[in-house]
C-alpha cells in the first residue's frame, strides 16, 4: 500500500496526460487567482508604496537581500509570527506536509505515470507523510487551536467563509489517504479527491490561500522597515540601551532583572 | 480615536479580544483576523493596543483635531518590564519615552490567598476588610494623627 503508486493505476481508466493537465490548470488557477487577489485588494500597491516612502536610513542593496535570507530563513520556514507555541507547531506541520505532498504528486504525475514506470519508495513514502502531516496539523487546528473554538466556544462544526482554506486543504488531503487507501483508480473517492482540490486552488480568491505569498511579504517589508529606522512609527527605544538606562523614567528599574519573564502570556487568550 | 487592525499583520491569537474591556474587538468571520466590531464605542483605552505581540493595531485620531500625518504608536515589552511611546507630531516633532510597567518579575508579588488561613467568624462578623488593619497600620495604635505623631497644624499658607 505505501509502496504504490495511486496515480498510476488511474492511467488505463482515463485519458492520457489527463492528471498531468489538471495539475497545469489547477497551476495556472492559483496563480490567476493570486494576481486577482492582488489587483483587487491593492496589496501590492501598498507594499511598493510603503517600501518607496522615506525613511531615516537608506538601506543598501547588501541589506536588502540579507534582509530577504532571514526572513525566508526566520520568518517563513519557521513561521516565526505566531506566538502561541501550538499554533505555530500545527502551523509548520501543514505548511511542510502540504509541500512535501504537492511536491511529491508533481513528481508521481509527471515523472511515474504508469505502472511501467514504478515510482521510488522514498517519493511514495514522503507522499503518505505529507499527507499525514497535513491532517494531523490540519485537524488539531480545526478542533483544537482554531480561535473562535478555543477562545470563543464555538462548535468546530460551525462553518464560516474564513474555513474555505483550512477545509479544503483537509478536505482534499484526507481523501488523498483514503482513495490511495483504497488502492487509486477511479470511483466516486476519486471525484470526490478531484472536488476537493478544485476548490482549494481554483477557491484562491475567496480564500486565504494566497496567504502564503501575503505573509513573506509583509514580514519582509516588516524587517525593512526595521533596518531603515522607521519602524512603521513603533518606539525603538529599549531598556538594555545604556543610554536609556540613565533616563530619570528608568530609576526604578535599575536594580531590576533585565528579563522580567512573562507577563500577560502566562495564560493562553481565552478569557473571553 | 478607535482602534482598527492591519490584516496583514494580525495572526488572529486573541489577546486584543481578550483585554479589551469594551468587548468590541472580535474576530472577523471571513478572515478569522481580529476587528473593531464597535469603533463608536471604544474606549481609547490602548489596551489591545499594547497587549497585541504583533503591533497589528493602531488608533485613528479624529481628523478634527489630528489631521494627516500625525502617529501614536505603543510598544509594550512586557520582558524587559517597559511601554515605549512615539510621538510624531505632523509638524515633525518627535517624541519617545520610556517607562516601567513593572518593578518585578511578573507574577512574584500576587498574594498567595488560597495558602492565606479562612476568617474566623469574628472576622467574618467585624467591620474590618481582608488584611485590615494591618494593612492601613491600625494596629501600630490606633489611628494616626498629628497629634500621636507629635505635630501641629499651623494657621495659615506655609511652605
């Protein structure tokens, strides 16, 4: 079972080339729906505004790209933005899942599509592990993490338009499992598998999926802003600054420990 | 001046939804991003201002009397024990400070109350408060006045 191919034996039943052009298509829709979202939220015109306005410091072209290494390093592989240590766990859990599964399909469609082409063990496997990963991660945010669950109460079954991603992205790994549980070909699991990934990449403009293009961005437009001095208007100054230590304000924390350790996130928010 | 959220910034983890004492910042049903679902009814507290880790949220001032191009801008380090203000004034002025939130590590100085012994029923009968009089130094002799502190009250303005 984990040694086979699914999408192989899928090969006699419908035409040829038949799921390397769904995945080109489904390519093409995420990207069409990228830019849509792009041009129709005018994300990116306030992200050239914002980077071209003035600032104290100009940033040379060196920074720039050390700027870009660490937030793709820091930022986006480990998706340093979340600070409750769970969400960031099930968060990196589906994002690799998610990569090691779509990269693994692109290479079982296009590389071994029949059974006269047997895929390598390592692929198949990493392809099960993705998927596996995707639901685990998918399914503790969906029951466990998601805010209006956690937080608010609410029933994990009470769906919104802001689930269109996360269930989909489920929806379409979980039955990934099941149709190459029940050994590929096609019937209903299928179609139904098929269903499920349309709406994921071709839902793009309703959807966050575009997040994952979104998010780099605005942390790497964070960082700039920090290198150049404006800080988006933030405060820059910092008690460990010696300068700022013989402020009259800073009196009484002369003889206080520089880490006061947690304050209101001793407790996770869910008071409310 | 209400309060409103940078998407692209916030990461939906509640904190703002938590603090506000308004209860008017919620979680958006499309993007699962914290919102001011009330701005008419917003405190100006800053509250979830410096509770967000992500600085996701800013205050618009009325335009009546904060015009283009002016910032407030709050950062909260909970860690080092210090708020931080910015203040861009649109004439260009700018002015920072930096103040203590706490003395202490947080969470040393919460009195124990579950290790405190139950009142008496004398206690529970009394007119006196939990950690009085100790607290308001009844029991160094009764109240304080000038007189038992040995001083006197002159007539007149004096300096």
């Amino acid at each position: 079972m984990l040694t086979s191919n699914p999408y192989a034996a899928i090969s006699g039943s419908l035409p040829e080339g038949f799921m390397k052009w769904y995945i080109a298509l489904m390519i093409v829709s995420v990207i069409v729906g990228t830019l849509w979202d792009v041009i129709h939220k005018g994300s990116a015109k306030y992200f050239f505004a914002n980077l071209g306005k003035k600032a104290p410091r100009e940033v040379s072209g060196g920074e720039v790209v050390a700027i870009a290494i660490k937030t793709g390093l820091i930022d986006v592989a480990t998706s340093k933005e979340f600070c409750t240590q769970s969400r960031r766990f099930a968060h990196l859990l589906t994002m690799y899942g998610f990569i090691l599964y779509l990269v693994t399909t692109i290479l079982m469609v296009f590389s071994y599509p029949t059974a006269a082409t047997p895929a390598p063990d390592l692929v198949l496997t990493l392809w099960w592990v993705g998927a596996l990963m995707v639901c685990v991660g998918g399914y503790w945010f969906w029951f466990f993490i998601r805010v209006d669950v956690a937080a608010e109460g609410g029933s994990p079954f009470r769906l919104m338009k802001a689930d269109l991603f996360v269930l989909s992205l489920i929806a379409s790994n979980t039955l990934a499992l099941i149709w190459a549980l029940a050994g590929g070909g096609v019937g209903v699991i299928f179609w139904l598998y098929l269903l499920a990934h349309t709406v994921l990449f071709v839902g793009v403009p309703w959807s966050k999926f575009a997040h994952m293009f979104f998010k780099p961005a605005a942390a790497f437009e964070k960082r700039i802003s920090e290198a150049n001095g404006s800080n988006e208007n933030l405060p820059f100054e910092t008690r460990d600054d010696p300068e700022q230590q013989k402020r009259h304000s800073m009196e009484l924390l002369q003889n206080a420990p520089m880490n006061m350790g947690l304050g209101i996130k001793r407790e996770a928010p869910r008071h409310y | 001046m209400p309060t409103f959220v940078y998407m692209t910034r916030c990461d939906g983890c509640g904190h703002c939804v938590d603090i506000c004492p308004s209860d008017i910042m919620h979680i958006d049903k499309t993007y699962r991003r914290a919102y001011n679902i009330e701005p008419n009814m917003c405190w100006e507290c800053y509250s979830c201002v410096k509770a967000c880790p992500q600085h996701a949220i800013d205050v618009r001032g009325y335009a009546d009397f904060a015009p283009l191009g002016h910032s407030v801008r709050v950062h909260r380090d909970e860690q080092k024990g210090t708020i931080a203000w910015r203040i861009k004034f649109r004439n260009g002025t700018e002015k920072n400070f930096l103040s203590p939130i706490t003395t202490k590590p947080w969470g040393q100085c919460i009195p124990k109350l579950a290790d405190v012994p139950a009142p008496t029923k004398e206690q529970r009968d009394s007119q006196l408060l939990f950690s009085e009089p100790k607290y308001i130094r009844l029991d160094e002799g009764d109240i304080h006045t000038l007189k038992a502190a040995g001083l006197k009250l002159r007539k007149g303005v004096s300096y």
